[in-house]
C-alpha cells in the first residue's frame, strides 16, 4: 500500500466494537503503513487484508488494555518470529501506559507459553513516555486521558505530522472535555461510536453525542470508528444510525488521505 503519491496516509482496518458487528472488524488504523493503533484479535487478518506484512511495523501505539485493543499482540509477535521477520531484524517499539509491559508480556506467556521469551526481550523497545517522535515516521504523538472504564487506563493519542496536520485518535472514550480542548486544534477527528442511543454509559459516544461533538466542532473532518451498527448493506444487527452529512462513518478498507498542500480526501473502500 505506497503512500508515495501522498504526503500521508491513515488506513482504517476496522471500524467495529468489541462485538464485531456485521461486516466490521475491531477498530484498527494503520499510519503510512508502519504505525498500528491498538492490535485487536484479529490484526493479523487485518494486517493480511491490505497486504502490509507485520514484519514492516515500526510503532504500536495501545490506547487501553481491553481484550478487542490488545489481544491481538501475541499474533503479531508470533507472526514477525516465525514468517516475516525470523532473523528478529525489526525492532517493534511499542508505546503504552505504565504497567502494559507486564500485561502485554503475561498475553504473549499464555497464549504462546515458551514461544515469545526472546522476542518479548530483545525485539521490542518498550516506552511509556507520554509524548515523542515516532522514529523513522513523519510523526509524533501526545498521549491524552480519556474517559472509559478506568481499569483499562483509557488514553487516546494525538498524532501530529511534521506538515502540522494534526489528527486526534480518541481511543474509547465518552465526551470529555480532554478531546473537546485538543479538537479544536486538529482537522481530523477519530471519535468511537461504541453504543446506540438507548444505552446509557459514561464510557461510550452514542449517535447523539457524535452529533453534539459535531456542532460543537464545525470546521472540524469527524470520523466515526468502534462502531456498534453494521456495516453499510448489512441486512442483520443495528442498522447504521442517521447523522449530519459532516461526519463520516467508516468502513473497514477505508482510508484518509493527506496531500502535498496539505488537504485531506477520503478514499472509501470500493
Ligand atoms: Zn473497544
Ligand atoms: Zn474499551
């Protein structure tokens, strides 16, 4: 998947919840083909799907410890030791909040027992700083708190191109005034979507509040990811709910695409 004809370029690989709604994958983006957000279940087939071999993967950045965010970590490390990378030449450097190293480490012990000890060692560089360059990347990011079940240590991640094109991956998050104040400054915004209107959770975005956060950004791309509907033409689960014409609900295989002059085109999946 070049980039070469862009100066950047944002890859929607899923666009579901936790509970892979028809026609979703778990939400999952790819930057410029080297940086992951999150690495859900199925990041492998994910990963597959748009013909990137995990072996090209620079940085992951983990927004928060639930299952449909991390569980794919084992896979990946499995995948870059034993197909794509068994010389263990790729460091991975994987950015989290204080305490992942373990979490993530006890995954890849349970799931693959005896496999992963080396690459867990000595392929990964392991960093909880809060803000940085992601190396070899046109980018750097701010990590953020958000408001989501607390035990997950929930954070999103603003992501800022050397260009100055700022793009605020909310992670899973309800309204809070943390994502109200960086959105002001960003063009894109990724909010989730993760429940319809007649569930009644802090931890979330319903339609409604997708539509509030709208009005209150105008000049502002949202996007809309962790969705709780099915995918568009899906006949079975929640049909997608209707909102503004300024917000945009992805589709797994959609992309967002960042041009010389820095506008922004989004490429929907054919
Ligand atoms: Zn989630
Ligand atoms: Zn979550």
């Amino acid at each position: 998947m070049p980039s070469s004809r862009y100066m950047g370029r944002i890859d929607f690989l899923g666009s579901g919840n936790a509970f892979l709604p028809h026609g979703r994958m778990h939400a999952l983006v790819l930057v410029d083909d080297c940086v992951l957000v999150d690495a859900p279940p199925t990041v492998l087939a994910q990963l597959r799907r748009c013909g990137t071999s995990p072996s090209v993967l620079k940085h992951v950045l983990i927004t928060h410890w639930h299952a449909d965010h991390t569980f794919g970590f084992p896979f990946l490390l499995l995948e870059r030791k034993y197909i794509s990378d068994p010389e263990c030449e790729a460091v991975l450097n994987v950015h989290l909040r204080p305490g992942g190293r373990g979490l993530l480490g006890d995954l890849c012990r349970t799931g693959f027992p005896g496999s992963l000890e080396e690459s867990l060692e000595e392929s990964i560089a392991w960093s909880e700083a809060e803000t940085g360059k992601l190396e070899e990347t046109e980018w750097s990011f701010e990590r953020f708190a958000v408001k989501h079940v607390e035990q997950t240590d929930p954070h999103g991640y603003e992501l800022v191109h050397s260009s100055g094109f700022r793009f605020l991956h909310c992670g899973d998050s309800g309204p809070c005034e943390e994502i109200d104040d960086r959105a002001r400054r960003c063009q894109v915004v990724l909010l989730e979507m993760g429940i319809p209107d007649f569930v009644e959770s802090p931890h979330h975005h319903t339609p409604s509040d997708v539509v509030a956060f709208s009005e209150r950004h105008p000049h502002t791309l949202v996007l809309v990811t962790h969705n709780y509907s099915s995918a568009r033409g899906e006949e079975m689960g929640f049909p997608m709910p209707e909102l503004p014409e300024s917000v945009i609900q992805i589709e797994d295989g959609d992309s967002l695409l960042i041009d010389d002059d820095g506008s922004i085109f989004m490429k929907r999946k054919s």
